[in-house]
C-alpha cells in the first residue's frame, strides 16, 4: 500500500553529546570503543529512516528514459528498446517511465523491450494500441501494473486531438500577418490556384496546432485594423461613411407621413408612369378636405363612371352622365318631338279622327216606349212624323273609338 511518511526532526536538550565506553562485547582490539548520543531530555523524538523507506521513494519516481524503435522483435511489431535505465530491483507496480517516442508506430500492438523482456501497451484492459496511436517526437507516460505497461499519450494539440499546444512565434505571426494582408488588399482570397482558393492553400500551409498570444493577436489586428485611405482597405466608422458617400437626389420623393390617411395600414400610394404622364390607382378613389374630412369618392366598374358625396343622394352612388349619355336622351327627346308634332297637326287638322257615331236606330216612343238609355249610344236626331208636336221617334247612333288593330279597331264607348 502507498504511503507518505511525514519524518520527524529529532529536538534534544543536548543533540552533540555521545558517551564513549569499552565495548560490551570482547573484538580483541583495544582501541574499538562504543559510542552512545547523550541526548537528555528529549522534547521530540526523531525517525528513524530505513533503507525500505528510501527503496519506496525511488518507487514513487518518474524517470525519464531513452528509447529507440527496432523492428527485431518479430515481424509486424513496433519495439520500442529502453536503453539507459539501471534497476536493482525487479519490475514493480507502479513504476512510472517518461519518454519522447523516436518514430511512429506502423502496426497494432506495439511492445516496451527491458532487459530483453516483452511488456505490451495498453490504454486500459481492453484496449490494444492501433497503428499510429504513437506519434513521433510527441511524448508517453508509462505506469506498470504488474503485467503490461498503461499508456498515458503526451501528444500535440490539433482542432480534433487534445494535447500539449505550441505557441506562434513573433517571426511567425508577422509572416502570416502579412500574407493575410496580402490577400484581403488584393481580394484575391476567392481566386482559384490548381483547383483550390487562396484563402484555402493558405489554411494548409498555417500551423492549426499553434496558439496566438497576445502579441501575435496584435501583430495580425495592428495590420488588418487599421483606418482606411483613399486608395487602401481598411475600418471606416459612419459618421466618415456619410461624409463619403454620394447623396442619393431625393427631391422627386415625397415622405410617407404627407400623403393623406398615413394611419391607414391598407393604404395604397397612387403610382405615376413618367413617359406618358399615367397615373394608376385603385377602382375607387376616396377624397378629403385639409382637415381630414370625408368629401366623397369616385369609382369605376369597367363600364360605368360613379360618385357620392355625403350631402346627396343619402351618401349613394350617383352614376355620372358623359356625352353619349346626353346623344341617347337628345335622340329620345327628338323622337317624342316627333311623335308630338305628329300628334299636334293630326289634332289640329282633323277635328275628329279616332271616334265616329255609327248604326243609326229609330226606337218609337209614342205608346211604346223604346227609347229608353242604351250602353254606348247617343241620341242625334228626334222625329215628329205627324206634325203634332209630340216626338214619335228618336234617332240614335253608336259612340266609337278606335283603338288597336292597326287602326281597324273600334269600341263602344260604355258606360263610366
């Protein structure tokens, strides 16, 4: 079991002083004498350290070993042959071993060779090295477990692989400083060389396992940010933005917030062609007085022409009247002009044209009393045949008017 001894600092009240007498035991030379520390009072009690305690501290140790890589231990196998390590002892658990690895390993299962004994490498129980897990110059650590030596890899960081990271060296960052200049001055980083951009073939030839520090952060930021001139790139705030750049004529443009009804989300801006002077808007238009009043709109349905105001017509649509309108009601009016002259010089040329008395009847009155009131007919004549002053017949004809048939149809006119 590991332990870590905490050793004691003897304190004496005398830590110089030793008694010197003859042997208790009988060597046959005189001048042999036993010496005995005289310490008196003791106020702590030192350790006593033993040859086992300084045989576990050497246990506890990591020594750093050379190793060469040979290929003589069997075929297919990556030997790595300690060479300058001195041991008394024989293997033990937990002996801990460091080394920079002199070549890569080209096969599965490579071996540790000390004192001509074979010792595999392992990641852990169940896990054998594969091919290249030992990576030239990158450095192991060992740790025996009693059979076969656990691997811990010292190995160089990359964008996928922990490990140990250089840093850039200032030559360096300078240098690849500059070569980035380059290509962001030129805008050339897009430009294809053998199939490959540049800014690709300069990402194969930078070290990806290198930190920038500080002072390499700067040497690239003090030449890639640095204010713009005339003729070269670089940062350029707005307030240098608006001082440079043309200013765009905006006099043929008119705010949003002038046009009338602005709040209206749906509000649609009338559009205007500048070849021929052609406005384009919507099937209706609504208008308003400069106090935002409703005044009235127009509208258009493919056929017909309409407005509305608020004051006529309750607000409707009132359809608007244009000159083919006022043809069709002057040619009506011409024609009911007609037909009225027509109507006026019949009347005022035959008294009489529609109605005629026809079917003349004589029906005695004289002791008979025939002459009675008959449905459509009128009395026209009265006769007194014999001269005694009494009327002995009365003369009676059809009233009629003629309606329909062309003319060729006549009516008597009944009772009302």
């Amino acid at each position: 079991m590991p332990i870590i001894k905490k050793f004691l600092r003897g304190v004496y009240e005398h830590s110089n002083l030793f008694k010197i007498r003859n042997p208790s035991v009988t060597v046959g030379d005189n001048e042999v004498k036993e010496i005995t520390p005289f310490r008196g009072v003791i106020q702590t009690r030192g350790s006593v350290i033993s040859s086992d305690d300084f045989n576990e501290m050497q246990k506890n140790g990591v020594y750093f070993i050379e190793t060469e890589y040979s290929e003589n231990y069997g075929s297919g196998v990556d030997a790595y042959v300690i060479k300058n390590l001195e041991s008394e002892q024989e293997l033990f658990e937990g002996l801990k071993l460091k080394f920079v690895i002199p070549k890569t390993n080209n096969f599965d299962n490579p071996v540790v060779i000390f004192k001509n004994n074979n010792y595999s490498l392992k990641f852990n129980d169940n896990e054998n090295l594969k091919s290249k897990s030992l990576i030239k110059d990158n450095i192991v650590n060992l740790i025996y477990t009693g059979n076969y030596f656990l691997i811990e890899l010292i190995t160089q960081a990359s964008e996928n692989t922990l490990g140990i990271a250089k840093l850039y060296s200032s030559t360096e960052a300078e240098t690849d400083s500059d070569r980035v200049k380059e290509i962001i001055e030129k805008n050339t980083g897009n430009n294809e060389e053998s199939g490959k951009t540049k800014w690709a073939k300069l990402f194969e030839t930078l070290d990806h396992t290198k930190i920038l520090t500080v002072r390499g952060l700067v040497k690239f930021l003090s030449k890639l940010l640095k204010p713009a001139g005339e003729d070269d790139y670089g940062l350029i705030n707005y307030k240098t933005i608006k001082q440079v750049s043309p200013k765009p004529d905006l006099s043929p443009y008119q705010l949003k917030t002038n046009f009338w009804k602005y709040p209206d989300s749906s509000l649609k801006v009338v559009g205007a062609n500048s070849e021929n002077g052609h406005s384009y808007a919507g099937t209706e238009i609504e208008m308003f007085n400069s106090a935002g009043g409703y005044t009235g709109s127009f509208h258009t349905n493919g056929g017909r022409a309409y407005y509305k105001v608020p004051n006529r017509a309750g607000g409707g649509w009132l359809e608007i009247m244009d000159h083919i309108d006022m043809a069709a009601r002057d040619n009506r009016m011409n024609s009911m002009d007609t037909n009225f002259n027509n109507i006026w010089n019949t009347l005022n040329n035959d008294t009489v044209r529609d109605v005629r008395l026809v079917g003349l009847i004589t029906p005695i009155i004289a002791h008979a009393n025939q002459a009675t009131e008959r449905n459509g007919y009128v009395v026209t004549g009265l006769v007194n045949g014999n001269n005694d002053h009494i009327v002995d017949l009365v003369q009676m004809r059809a009233l009629q008017v003629r309606r329909g048939g062309n003319g060729s149809n006549w009516y008597n006119v009944p009772f009302g």
